[in-house]
C-alpha cells in the first residue's frame, strides 16, 4: 500500500476526516501495516485494546452484548479504547481477508503527544 492509499484510508475514518493532509501525512510514520486472514481475532470484549485499527479493506464483525455488526473500510476499532487506556467493548474477528492498519500504544500517545517549542 502507498503513502496515497493509506492516506485515503485515514482520511475515510470519521476521527480524522477534518483533519488537513498535513497533519495525516505526519501520522504516516507512526502507522504499521497488517494483511489477515478470515478468522483473525482483532478484539477481546473485556480485555485491554493494545492498538487501535483502522480498516483500509475488508470486512471486520463485532459482536456487543450479543448484537454483531460489521465494520469495512474506513471504519475504526479501539480508538476510545486507546484514548481511555482501556478495555474492548466489544469481540472483533475477520470475516474476511482484510488489510489493516494499526498504531500501537506507544505510536498512538507519539501521535497525541504535543509538539516540542523551539
């Protein structure tokens, strides 16, 4: 996937869509790449979020007090979860193959983190 394509798919997540492209080049660095197969489990319900995922393709299935939904590109996992520095609030598999892209904890508060003054 190239700078354009990640890009793209930060900038179809609701939490970054206003933010200008600048700002989400400057996130690049800080995001990893993930391909996983069908079955993968993303998220325990109840279990600390150790990363915050966003779906760049594919098709992700959340099960919450017995309701499941489904999460495809441009959708997030963990984004409350690693602001909070909590638990899943919900238990996330692969439905499909899916490319993800992922910030890990300590990526995640670099991004938070405030600038230096000069």
């Amino acid at each position: 996937m190239g700078d354009r394509d990640r890009l793209d798919a930060l900038r179809a997540t609701k939490e970054l869509r206003g933010w200008s492209d600048a700002r989400l080049r400057r996130l690049l660095p800080f995001v990893d790449e993930v391909c996983v197969p069908t079955g993968t489990l993303i998220g325990e319900a109840g279990r600390l979020c150790h990363q915050l995922v966003i779906v760049a393709s594919g098709v992700l299935e959340t099960c919450r007090e017995g309701r499941s939904s489904r999460l495809g590109p441009g959708d997030t996992v963990g984004w409350k979860a690693m602001r909070d520095r909590g638990l899943h609030d919900a238990t996330v598999l692969s439905v499909s193959a899916a490319h993800l892209l992922v910030m890990s904890h300590d990526q995640f508060r670099a991004v938070e983190a405030p600038a230096p003054r000069r």
